[in-house]
C-alpha cells in the first residue's frame, strides 16, 4: 500500500470515529440541554403525547416528510437515522371502494398482524383477505389486507422515537437488511446506528416508494449498554400500550358482525407485536 492509500485508508477511518461519537443518547441529550427530568415532566403533565409519525411516501418519491413545529408546513429528509429500538407487524383491511386512509378507520385491524378484530376478523394466517391475490384494487397479485412493519426509529439527541410505517412492498427489504446486518452477525438490531432512505421503482403501472436500508456503525462498550438498557425499557412500555389497545379494539369490534368467529389470542412470548393504524392519529405514549 502507497503512502497516498495510507492517508486515504486514516481519513476514512478517522471519519468513521468522528461519526460514531456524533450520536447523543437520550440521557446524555437531557443532560445537554440542561433541564431535569422533574422540569420537564411538569411541562408535559396532563397532556396526551405521542409518536411522530412517518410513512413511506406515495408515487415514487424520495424523500421522507417529517411533522414540525408548524404542521403546515412539514420538513422533509432524503434519509432517517438512528436506532430501531423495536418494530413490529400490523395489519388493516379496507373493503373495496375505500382507500388506505388514515381518516377513515379500517373494517378489521389487528394488533399483532396474528388476529384480526372486526370484519371479517379472525386469525389473520386463515383470512382469505390476507392472500397474495386478494387484491382487487391494485395489479390483482396482491393482499387487500395491507401488511405493514412498524419501526420505531431513535433519532440522535432525541428522548422518544419517530414511528416509521413500512408499506408492504418495504417489508421484503427491511427483513433481508435484518438478517444480513444483525441475524448474521448474532447482534441485535439495536446495536448499530442505521440509515434508512427511499427509492423509485415501477410495476409496470405505476411508480412507488420502497425503503432502503444500511448499517452505519455499531455501538460499543458503555454507549452498546446505554442503548440496549433504553430499548429493553421502551419495549415493556409499548408491551402495555399494546395490552391496552387490543382490549379497545376487540371491545369496539363487540358489536361488529363477524363474518368468522374469533378465536383465542396466539400467545407471543417475546416476540409480542403491535400496530399503529388503529386511532388515525398518534399512538400514545405512557407518561
């Protein structure tokens, strides 16, 4: 190696270093903006937070559009990144006629993309709805039931995640990305630092949207314990989140007519999953 390659090969990794100790942690972010917990948990009672919502954007394009301060006026970003503290299946179905909107709740939604709650509802592996093909609305090779990955994305210097839905065309990527950066690797996802952006693609009739992702870097020594003690904390938070809204949704299903009985809710062990297009709006958040 040339001396030329030397210096390349230095720069390269001196600018890695300087990325990897770039990400503020929440704790440490609180510490640097100089308020307490106890200030700024005054500031917040009596009122119903939530999630920051962001969804993978329609027609091709490429960049990801972010709730402000004004929500008239939102910002956009080519690419996410941080963590993902937790993701999770959800599935809804919208009868014919009526399209994926949020104002507009679904005629069945499950929780867990296991059991569906309202019609048809049931268990989501046996709903004809929940079949390549189903779908009548699009190319007819799909599911009229829309399959959606839930991430939960901690950005630098922030204390809660943005809640990023993945359309059903970005499951297939965000799954390979996951078994070759982390799977592979015996290392859990929320280790690493990662960037999620979009690309254009076209099925022959239309252009979409799909996510990509990559791995940044992973995290290390102490900042690996911090990260790891935060996501274990935020996941039995969302645990009864989900427990909560499941017994909503089934109580509000009640005086639905089923078009097939329920059945018993699958036990999910440590693997339990939750969704987020349930109230149209933000999930809450404990306080």
């Amino acid at each position: 190696m040339n001396t030329q390659n030397t210096q390349n090969t230095q720069d390269t990794q001196d600018t890695a270093l300087a990325e990897r100790t770039t990400f503020l942690l929440p704790d440490v972010a609180a510490t640097e903006t100089g308020f307490t917990k106890e200030e700024l948990a005054g500031d917040i009672d009596g009122l119903q937070l939530g999630f920051q919502r962001v969804k993978i954007p329609s027609g091709g394009q490429v960049q990801f559009e972010l709730p402000g301060e004004d929500p008239d006026n939102p910002d956009y970003s080519r690419t996410l990144e941080g963590v993902i503290v937790y993701s999770h299946n959800a599935n809804a179905y919208w009868p014919t006629g009526e399209d994926y909107d949020d104002n507009t709740p679904p005629s069945c939604q499950s929780t867990d993309g296991k059991l569906g709650y309202g019609a048809p509802g049931g268990l989501c592996a046996d709903c004809p709805y929940n079949r390549y093909g189903s779908d009548t609305k699009g190319t007819g090779r799909g599911k009229a039931c829309k399959n959606q990955r839930i991430i939960y994305l901690l950005r630098s210097g922030e204390a809660i995640p943005i809640q990023l839905s993945l359309s059903p065309t970005s499951i297939t990527p965000y799954t390979q990305f996951v078994n070759a950066a982390f799977v592979a690797r015996r290392r859990g996802i929320c280790g690493s630092v990662v960037q999620i952006g979009l690309k254009k693609k076209n099925n022959g009739k239309d252009d979409y949207s799909v996510a990509t992702f990559k791995r940044l870097y992973d995290f290390t020594g102490d900042e690996l314990a911090k990260i790891r003690a935060y996501a274990d904390s935020f996941k039995e938070q969302i645990k009864l989140i989900l427990e909560q809204r499941a017994e909503n949704i089934e109580a509000e299903a009640g005086s639905v007519e089923m078009e097939r009985p329920t059945q018993v809710m699958p036990e999910n062990a440590d693997h339990f999953e939750i969704g987020s297009e349930i109230d149209g709006g933000r999930s809450e958040l404990p306080l």
